[in-house]
C-alpha cells in the first residue's frame, strides 16, 4: 500500500505561482511513477505532468513552460511548481501514483489550486 499527501493549493492571483507538494509513504518501492492530476469543476480529470521512476518528465501542452515537476527522493515527495498561472489552471489537484506490472494505483486526497483576482 501507498499513501500520497498532497499541500500546497491556495487563492492566488493571475500570473502568480504556487508549488505543490506530494509526498508518498508505504510501499514506495513499488511505484513507477509519479503524476499530477487536475479536476476543474464541470471537466474530466485530466492529467498535468508526471515524473518516472529513472527521473523522465512529461507535461500536458497546456503547462508546457510554466509548471515544474521535480523530486526530492530523499523524502520521498514530488513537487509541482506552477508559475505564471492562469484562471483555467484553477482546479483540485490530485497526486498519482501507478504501480509496476499489473498493480494498484493510488491518488491522494486533493489539494484546491484556485486562479483569480
């Protein structure tokens, strides 16, 4: 089993940042990778970047340049740094993590990010 604690949402303002925390306890070993997920009211669950186990990122198009995944394998937590944000970045953020081979995958609880002036 794994557990993902997400932090780090909040109110801010257009073309603010915020950097998101997740951070993964349990059965880490067994963890491929690490994403980020966000859910805007009314919209399907789309996914925003990710980070593999060997280090490799990827982003969906519409972060492209602005977000950051990063990690600190020491404490077992992946970062999300958001810059230059935007309204339509406003969304529950959710961490996600996929098991190796045919596993389990576990999403944390969410964390609210919130885009306005």
């Amino acid at each position: 089993q794994v557990q993902l604690v997400e932090s780090g949402g909040g109110l801010v303002q257009p073309g603010g940042s915020l950097r998101l925390s997740c951070a993964a306890s349990g059965s880490i070993f067994t963890i491929a990778a690490m994403d980020w997920h966000r859910q805007a009211p009314g919209k399907q669950r789309e996914f925003v970047a990710g980070i593999t186990s060997g280090g490799s990122t990827n982003y969906a198009d519409s972060v492209k340049g602005r977000f950051t995944i990063s990690r600190d394998s020491a404490k077992n937590t992946v970062y999300l740094q958001m810059n230059s944000l935007k309204p339509e970045d406003t969304a529950v953020y959710y961490c996600y993590a996929p098991e190796f081979g045919p596993g389990d995958d576990y999403w944390g609880q969410g964390t609210q990010v919130t885009v306005s002036s």
